[in-house]
C-alpha cells in the first residue's frame, strides 16, 4: 500500500504540472498576433500541455486547470500495472486534439506514441473519458482550441524538460 501511494505521489508530480504560460514577451503572456497582425501560432506551454492555437490574448490558465485536472483524474485510473510497481514501464507520448467552443472534442490524433499500445491507449482514454469539457470561455474569438497533452510514465531525468510532442518517437 505505502508503494502504491508513493507511485501516486511521484506520478502526480511528475507526470503533468500545471503552472504558469511560458512567457513569450516582457509581459508573461504570448501576444494576440505578430508583427503583421497575423494570429500567433506559437505553442505556449502549460506544464505538460501546448496550446498550439492562436489565445487571442485569452488566460487560458484557469480553463486548462479543470481539463488537466478531468483528464488526471481518468488518466490515473487506466495506467496499466505493467506502469506501476514493481515493473514500472516507462513511456512518453503525445497527443492532439481541438476543443470547440462547446466543449467536445475533435481530430484527436496520436502525433508522438510511446511504443506500447498499453500505454498510449491509457492516455487517449483519460482524454477521451474527460469530454465533454466546460465549454471554452465566452471572451475566445477562435473557432478552437488546440492543445497537446504530453504524458510520461516514469519520466526519466531530462524528460520533463523537454517535449513527448518533438522527440520523433
């Protein structure tokens, strides 16, 4: 029992942590558009989560609080054994998907598997058990909002530093 709650410990730590947006500018937030007034389509990181959609100036912080916090909760609950102790396989990937303005979710795709079907099935069914979400906030002018969810089992030293999404595996 006391290793299945340290596991717990460790995998809420590790896994995926919230935090504050990357700042992208002196201001802390990735600017509505570009020099050209074009939307700005750079990813801004939340923890484990790149939202890869335009914000248009929107706080996204809150909002994806609750959607990691709904996909956490179903994500746990379907991590294989063979990820816990005492084999503890260890995995990264990524996933993408859009959420539109009412919440649900759309083109979801597996960009970056682990190499273990086990694994991968586990994160896409935290996500796909988390929908509908709250819908986006009413102050959002886009048609969407797309995000990539990175997960880690056993993250090994380095790899929360860097990104599921761009490992190429």
């Amino acid at each position: 029992m006391k290793i299945v709650v340290i596991l717990a410990a460790a995998l809420l730590l590790a896994i995926i942590a919230i935090g504050q947006p990357t700042p992208q500018n002196g201001e802390g937030r990735a600017p509505a558009a570009n020099a050209a007034g074009q939307p700005n389509t750079s990813a801004k990181t939340l923890g484990n989560i790149e939202v890869l959609s335009d914000t248009y100036g929107v706080d996204f912080g809150p909002y994806l609080s609750k959607v990691l916090a709904a996909v956490r909760r179903n994500w746990y609950v379907l991590i294989p054994e063979k990820a816990r102790a005492p084999e503890m396989a260890y995995g990264k990937l990524a996933i993408e998907f859009a959420i539109l303005p009412d919440g649900k979710v759309a083109a979801m795709k597996l960009v970056a598997p682990s190499g273990d079907v086990a694994l991968d099935r586990a994160a896409w069914g935290g996500i796909a058990n988390s929908v509908p979400f709250e819908p986006l906030p009413a102050q959002y002018a886009g048609p969407f909002l797309s995000l990539r969810f990175n997960f880690y089992y056993n993250p090994k030293k380095g790899d929360l530093n860097s990104s599921a999404g761009h490992t190429g595996n």
